[in-house]
C-alpha cells in the first residue's frame, strides 16, 4: 500500500490509462471518430444507427472506462466493476443527456434508442472489464519512486 501512495498522480493516471482493460474503449474510440469525421459506417451498419445511435453506444463504454480510469489513479481502485454501479452510472448520463440536457438547450433532444445505447455500452464494458486480467497494477520503475519516509522503509525490508 505504502508503494501506491508513493507515486504520483499522474504516473498512477498513466499506468491506469495504459493498463489492457482499456483496449475496448480505445477501439470504441476510434470507431466514433472514424464515423463522425472521416468515413462514415453507414456502407455496412443501418444509416440511423451509424448516425445517431453509434455515438451514444460508443459513449457508452467510454465513460465508464473514464470513471474507473480516473478513480483508480486517484483512490486506487476501481468504481465500476460490477453490474450496479454500471447501471447506476448509465441512468446517470441517461438523466443528464437525454433529460436535463433537452431541458436546457433547444438544440438537444431527447431520444430513448440513444439512453439504451448508453445501458447496452455500460454493459459491453462491463463485460470487457470482467473477461479482462484481474490484476490492473503495474510496477513503476524505480525513478517514479518518491523519497517518503514509507518507501525506504518498504525498501530495506
């Protein structure tokens, strides 16, 4: 414990942001931004689906691997890694995106095949989050080390 706590944020952040858990975000990243601006999917999926629900599906599994990336550089573990807490986060962004945010601004409206699309990519992530290794930890090399008291400790043991 004393290790973790002896790194800093950001290279908690980056072991985090690097770990293999993060591969279907990444794809689910770069899959909207090759739709939205530079070929779009319409050739192979539905034309509606390509253009109004891909987004949302891949927003979906971003989101959650966002909270869980930051949360574990941050606390060191991990917030959304059961079927609760990701149906729990999904009704949240369905809340604020397709209620509060029709709400507030005359251009957004609101759409229920886009709310689903946020469960149904919270549980793709799930399901990557659970399939993937257990152990999401990874050691820094030693110049990460800061010079605490609990770390030369930790060392001469």
């Amino acid at each position: 414990m004393a290790y973790y706590y002896s790194q800093s944020v950001a290279r908690r952040l980056e072991v985090a942001l690097i770990s293999s858990r993060n591969i279907l975000p990444l794809f689910a990243g770069i899959a909207h931004l090759l739709n939205r601006y530079i070929v779009s999917f319409d050739c192979f999926l539905p034309y509606g689906f390509s253009h109004y629900q891909l987004g949302d599906l891949c927003g979906g599994i971003i989101f959650p691997a966002y909270v869980n990336t930051l949360s574990e550089a941050v606390c060191g573990k991990t917030l959304i890694n059961g079927l609760l807490s990701s149906l729990i986060l999904s009704t949240g962004c369905s809340l604020c995106w397709e209620v509060l945010t029709p709400a507030l601004f005359d251009f957004s409206t609101p759409d229920m095949l886009d709310a689903c699309m946020y469960f149904i990519g919270g549980i793709l992530y799930l399901v990557a989050f659970k399939l993937g290794p257990t152990d999401r930890t990874q050691p820094a090399p030693s110049n990460y080390l800061s010079d605490t008291t609990e770390c030369k400790a930790s060392q001469k043991r």
